[in-house]
C-alpha cells in the first residue's frame, strides 16, 4: 500500500486505461448509429449530476458509466457524419492519442526549459503551416487555446508594436460578416466604441474596398490613426472570402496591419481549389487558424501565425525574477538559431502542447490524406448546392464556399413566418437525432446553413439529411 493517497498502482492504472480506450473506439466506430445531438434540460441534469463532493472515494466503474452514459451523451456530437451544424469538428484518433500522451506527461509548454522537445514540435509544425499559407520566411506564431484566442492575440500584438499601449486614437476596421470572436477580442482589449469601425460588404458578403478606403480617408482627416484591418477567408455565416490581394495592397499602401481569420476557413489551401480561392492569404500581417476544424484535431488547437514570428516576443515578452532560469538566449544573426519560450508569444504562460497531435497525425496519415479529406467535402458541399438549386421545395441562398451553403424553404413571402417555418426545420431535424444543421442570416434573411468539414461524412449522409429537410417540408 502507498501512503500516496492520490497514486494508484501501475496495473490498476492500465486496467482504468483500457475501459477509456475500449469505449472510445466503440463510439468513434458506432457513431453513425448514434444521434448527432442529444441535449437535457438545466433542470434534469442537475438532478442527475448535482450534489456535493463526496467525501470517500466511489468505484472508477461506476463514476465512468455516468460519465459515458449522462455527461457525456447528453452533447452534440460534433464529429457525427450528419452534424452539419455550426462549424463541426471531427478529430481523428493519433489526434486523441497524442493529447492523451501529452496530458499523461504533464508537458508544461510555457518554456523551453520545460519543454524542449514539444516547443520544438510546434516550432516544427508552425513551419508547415507557414508553408501551407506560403508566408514568408521568418513567419511563425503559436498554438492557442482556438481561433478566438489566436485573434485576441494577433490584434493586441498588433497595437502594442504600432503605439506600445492603449492609444485612443488608433482605429480598428473589420468586416460587417467577422466573427464575434472579433468583436470581443476588441472589447477585451479596451477600445472604446469610438475606434471601431464596421464596413459593410458587398452582395456577396465581402468586405466593401470602396466603403473602407473613405472610411479610413475619413478617420485620417479627422486626425485619428487608421492601424488594423481584420478581413475574412471563410466568414463563419456563408464562408464569404474578401478580396485578399486588393486588402494586401491597400493595407501596405496606407500602413495597415492586415489580420485575416481564416479560422475555419484557412486549410482548405491544402487543396488545389482552396488555394485559387485564397490567393492573397500568406500577405497578411497575421492569420487566425483553428486546426480543431478542417485540419481534424480534437478541441483544442487554435493557431496565430505572423509575418514575423519576432514580433510577437517583441510585443509581449516579459521576464520575471522567479522565471530567469528559464531564459532564452539570442546570440544574433550569426549563431544557432534561438531557442523560443512560447510563454513570450501569448498571454498563457502554463501551455498544454497543441502542436503534437498535428504532428502525430500528420505524420501518420500523410499530408495526401489531409488534401484528400479536405478536397470530398469541397465536393459533398457542391453536391448539396446542385440539390438544393433542383429543389422546387427551397431555394438556394449562398452557393458551396468553403464547405458552406445557406438555403431556405420556398415560402409565398418572406417575414415572420416564413423564418418560422425555418426555423421549424432546424429545431425538428435536430430533434429526430438523424442529423444537425444550424441557421444564420443573410442580408437580414433567415437562412438554414450546411456545413459539411467532417471526414466521415459521405455523399449518402448530405442526401439523407436534405431528403429529411425536403420530406419535413412537404409535410
Ligand atoms: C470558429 C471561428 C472562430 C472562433 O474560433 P474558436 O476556435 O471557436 O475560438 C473565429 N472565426 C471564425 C471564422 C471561425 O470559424
């Protein structure tokens, strides 16, 4: 007996692990006979759940079948072949492993003291993804909790470089269709509603050149310090993509700092379609990315990359007393290449290691079956586009971009009930466990939204999911 008493002993320990590693591959290989989204009340899972903690310990067994059958069925399944709701997420199992492996080695990625090997991965696969966006050399970034982070990250590096703190009168810029994610970044930040500018878009949801030109003429004139644009390469709504190359010459020309999210969006330059589409990306000053989507990495793996990987120490490293041990050191231009505390790149000093599970499943898969995975889905969105174009029962509102495609039902008019009746659709195909889709807005309409990044979905699951949708409309 060990007078530890949190430790057990090695066999009870592997015992423990294989019930997690025998029901994770059940599920993983049974979803598509599981219903996309199961969810519960407040009210009935604190019954189930609530109380408090107990004082003895209870039976692994019996706390694991609560686990697996009230915590975690009661969830979306996000990584479900019929979940085409919001922006699915459908890891792939070296991912799982190589966090399960990364948590059971307690890797502190702060430092490079602390993680020399790790660090040294995600320096690694930070490099593929600087080549994937074709930046320049000397880019680079960092791993982040997800794609709100990243762009936290990249706007206050950015106004820290520009005016070294808060300066009123510097303005942001950013697109009518970004994600809230950027307009909480810029609350969180500090701005003030006075240094926000919003810019319309164009008939396809793309960010107006025209209306941000006279909207930072103006700002000049009134002697304010026009500093940061942030576009889109997939908007989350319709997968809308601004003009990338006009953005990049227009930003240079008048000193802006051009952040793209491409959270979503941004792998599909795996794909021989993706980088036609997304010509202009590797310009950016600095890219959001979320390998925890169309890259397939469990939650969570979000990623900042920069134009210069530098600037991001430069803006935000700060050394205390109590962390002096774990100091890089630089030794110029004409030495080895410096190590990096990617502490010094971000605001979170503990960091899990992110990187290995894209380098473990990179590695394992192959780059090919990444582009291939990438390139189906492209494919099954095109392929719910043509259905819906056929359909005499809803009409096509955005066609396929980026894996997305916004449609609604062919109504006598629009309005109140019309979004309704839409509305309707999204609730009862959710409720019927065959599959999830999600809604939005576009030019103020209500619309229901596909959006198919999974790897497992197959041209039988988008067909399954619209006859669903076609029937319940008919009904
Ligand atoms: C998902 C998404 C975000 C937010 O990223 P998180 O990883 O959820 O923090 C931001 N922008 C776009 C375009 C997204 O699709």
């Amino acid at each position: 007996m060990s007078d530890d008493p949190l430790e057990l002993d090695a066999e009870t320990m592997r015992r423990l692990g294989y019930q997690v590693v025998d029901h994770l591959a059940r599920r993983i290989s049974e979803l598509d006979a599981e219903p996309a989204w199961r969810g519960a009340s407040r009210a009935e899972l604190q019954l189930l759940l609530g109380g408090p903690p107990p004082r003895h310990g209870e039976s692994f067994e019996a706390i694991f079948d609560q686990v697996r059958t009230v915590v975690l069925d009661h969830a979306a399944r996000v990584d479900h072949p019929r979940f085409m709701a919001f922006v699915p997420g459908s890891g792939t199992w070296p991912g799982i492993l190589a966090d399960f492996l990364t948590s059971g080695h307690n890797i502190f990625q702060g430092t490079w003291l602390g993680s020399a090997g790790p660090s040294a991965v995600e320096l690694v696969v930070l490099e593929w993804f600087r080549t994937f966006l074709e930046m320049p050399a000397g880019a680079g970034g960092l791993f982040t909790s997800g794609g709100s982070a990243a762009t936290m990250t990249a706007v206050a590096a950015a106004r820290r470089l520009r005016f070294g703190s808060h300066d009123p009168r510097a303005v942001v810029y950013r697109s009518r269709e970004c994600h809230s994610s950027v307009e909480r970044a810029l609350f969180f930040l500090g701005f003030a509603e006075a240094q926000l500018r919003v810019i319309d878009t164009d008939a396809e949801l793309r960010i107006d050149m025209q209306a941000l030109e006279a909207a930072v003429a103006r700002d000049r004139a009134a002697g304010l310090t026009p500093f940061l644009v942030v576009a889109n390469a997939g908007a989350t709504s319709t997968g809308a993509i601004d003009p990338l190359p006009a953005l990049v010459r227009r930003c240079r020309e008048q000193n802006l700092w051009l952040h793209v999210d491409a959270a979503y969006g941004g792998f599909a330059v795996l794909t021989e379609r993706g980088r036609g589409w997304l010509k202009g990306l590797g310009d950016a000053d600095s890219v959001t990315l979320d390998p925890h989507k169309w890259l397939y990495q469990p939650f969570e793996a979000g990623c900042l990359m920069v134009r210069d990987a530098r600037a991001l120490e430069a803006a935000f490293r700060v050394v205390p007393d109590y962390l002096k041990d774990a100091e890089v050191v630089d030794r110029g231009p004409d030495g080895p290449p410096p190590e990096v505390n990617f502490a010094d790149r971000g605001v979170q000093l503990t960091r899990a290691a992110k990187a290995l599970k894209v380098w473990v499943s990179i590695r394992m898969f192959g780059l090919d079956a990444f582009r291939a995975a990438i390139d189906r889905t492209l494919d099954l969105a095109l392929h719910a586009e043509s259905r819906i174009r056929d359909s005499d029962v809803f009409e096509l509102v955005t066609p396929a971009t980026l894996g997305i495609v916004c449609f609604r039902r062919r109504m006598q008019a629009d309005g109140p009930d019309a979004d309704a009746a839409n509305a309707a659709l999204v609730r009862a195909l959710a409720d019927s466990g065959v599959g999830l889709i999600s809604s939005t807005r576009v030019h103020g309409r209500f619309v229901l939204r596909l959006c198919i990044l999974n790897h497992r979905t197959r041209r039988a699951d988008v067909d399954r999911v619209l006859d669903w949708l076609d029937a319940a409309a008919r009904a």
